[in-house]
C-alpha cells in the first residue's frame, strides 16, 4: 500500500506577489526617469524641424512669387501684416513709329480707337498669357499717376491710366526695315478692350518699349483664426483693388491658400524699401513660427528678395 506524498503544492503566496509587483514598479519608476527626458528630447527636435522646414518652405514660395511682381507694384501695410503687388506672366517688345513700321502695327498713343498692336516675340513667350489678362506700360507704382496700375478700377472722372485688358491673342510675324527679303521677325498681334494710353495728357510710353503682362494681384497677409492661432494665407484671383486691404480686412472674392500657421506675431513680418533711383526694391520676409509643444521654442527665419523695378 503507497503512503500519499509529503510534497508542498507549488505557487504563490500573496505576500510574494505583492514583493514582485512593488519591486516591477520601482523599476518601471526608475526606467521612466531616465528615459523621459530623450523621449521628450526627439520630440522636441522633430516638432523644431518641422516648423523650420515649414518655414523655409513658405519663405521660398513667397520669394518666388515677389520676383513675378510688377515693376513698382509691390506694397506693404503700415504694420508689416501684409504684402501685395500684381503678378507678371509675360512681357515684350512693342513697335512705335520708330521702328519705320506701319501705325497699325504700334501700340498707338495717340489714336485711342486703335486697340491692337504688335509685339517683338514669338508666341510661345505669352503661353501662359490669356484674354483676361492685361498690359501694362511704363508702371511707376502707387503716387505717380497716371503710371499706377493699381488705378485700373478707380472709377474717378478723368482718371488717367497706364493699364488694359487683353481680348485677343493671336501670332503674326512681320519684315523689320533692314531685313533681308523673305525675312520675317516672330511676334504676337494684341488686341485690347480699351486703349487707355492714348488717353493721357502726357503720354507715358516706355523709353525702351517695353510692356509687361499682369495676371492680377497676389496678396500675403497675417490673420488671427479667433483662438490665438495666427496663420499666414495666400491670396489671388481678386480685382485689382486701388487701395490695398489691410487686415483684418481681406480683398474681397478670389481663392486663398494657407501657407504657414501657428506665427508668433502677425506684426513686422513683411518690409519693403526701394532704392533712391527706384530701379530696384528689396522686400524683407521675417517669419517666426512656434511649434505644437510649450517647450518647443520659437524659430525665427529672415529673407530678402530683390525686385526689378525698371518699368
């Protein structure tokens, strides 16, 4: 007959299990200390990286498009929030009785029934040119009327202008006096909707006959969501205004396109001085950004960007 087994049943008691989760704690406690600080490090990094990345990326873009602007046509608000100027697709040469050509094919100061004219370029110069589009002559900018675009909509009497609405587009090609028989110059027939020019009490032709094709105006502003979010936006696609829109008042229709927010201040980011010849301005971008974090700090990116302004 077997006697029955001596042998302790195995486990746990309470008291060691309470020991093992106690001692787990400690450690978890203790790895937790040392391992925050470069957790919340690379968080803090990464968060910094991308808002320097955001922007670098924004300050590019507005570079890009400031270098576009018309001649003379870059203005600033008071405080610094915003930026506007009309936007340049195209320009060229247009003839004048100069060139020994016939007068239909000059861009007419003095006729103001003639509408179209003949430019010095091959058609693929105006490809991204369209009818809607306008022409603008000699722009001296904003207090040197008439040679201000900007006038385009100022609907007061006798106001002068030095800006007009292409309705037709189409490519020609003519013999320059001095040319080889057989020979023939590329160039593009414009036709406008009006012949402002010819309507000036001085005639403000360009010494170099030059001319320049604007889409429109393009604007950059600051603006305060409401909740202490400042975001930065692009704005194009509306009439050209006579004066600029200061925000928090923004020009009316078009589309707009964020393109940086959480700004640390809407004041001073943008700055604009021109030179005692004006031929050339230099607009200044600051941009300073935060990041998603508290501890994140701020970053702070400057840009120059110089603008021709030889009308």
């Amino acid at each position: 007959m077997m006697r029955p087994s001596l042998r302790r049943p195995a486990g746990f008691t309470l008291v060691e299990a309470v020991l093992v989760i106690v001692i787990i704690g400690v450690l978890a406690g203790i790895v937790a200390v040392f391992i925050r600080a470069p957790i919340l490090g690379y968080r803090d990094s990464v968060d910094r990286a991308e808002v320097t990345d955001q922007a670098d990326l924004a300050l590019r873009r507005m570079a890009r498009d400031i270098r576009l602007a018309l001649p003379n046509s870059v203005r600033v608000s008071s405080d610094g929030s915003a930026l506007e100027f009309l936007q340049t697709r195209s320009g060229a040469r247009y003839l004048s009785p100069d060139d020994g050509v016939a007068d239909t094919l000059t861009l007419n100061f003095d006729n103001a029934a003639q509408l179209s004219f003949t430019a010095i370029a091959p058609l693929s110069t105006f490809g991204q040119v369209q009818t809607g589009d306008y022409v603008v002559v000699y722009n001296l900018g904003p207090g040197f009327e008439p040679a201000d675009a900007y006038n385009l909509n100022d609907a007061t009497a006798g106001r002068e202008k030095n800006i007009a609405r292409i309705s037709a587009l189409a490519a020609a090609s003519i013999t320059l006096p001095g040319q080889g028989a057989g020979s023939t110059t590329p160039a593009v027939q414009i036709t406008l909707s009006d012949n402002p020019f010819a309507r000036q009490t001085t005639a403000m032709n360009s010494p170099l006959q030059r001319f320049q094709v604007v889409s429109g105006p393009v604007s950059f502003y600051c603006l305060d969501r409401g909740n202490g979010t400042l975001d930065l936006w692009r704005h194009w696609g509306y009439a050209i205004p006579v004066n600029q829109a200061v925000p928090p008042a923004v020009p009316a229709g078009g589309t707009r396109a964020l393109v940086a927010s959480r700004l640390t201040t809407c004041a001073g980011i943008f700055s604009y001085s021109t030179a005692a010849s004006q031929r050339t301005g230099l607009a200044g971008i600051a941009l300073s950004l935060r990041g998603r974090y508290d501890n994140t700090p701020s970053i702070r990116l400057l840009h120059q960007v110089h603008v021709d302004n030889t009308p």
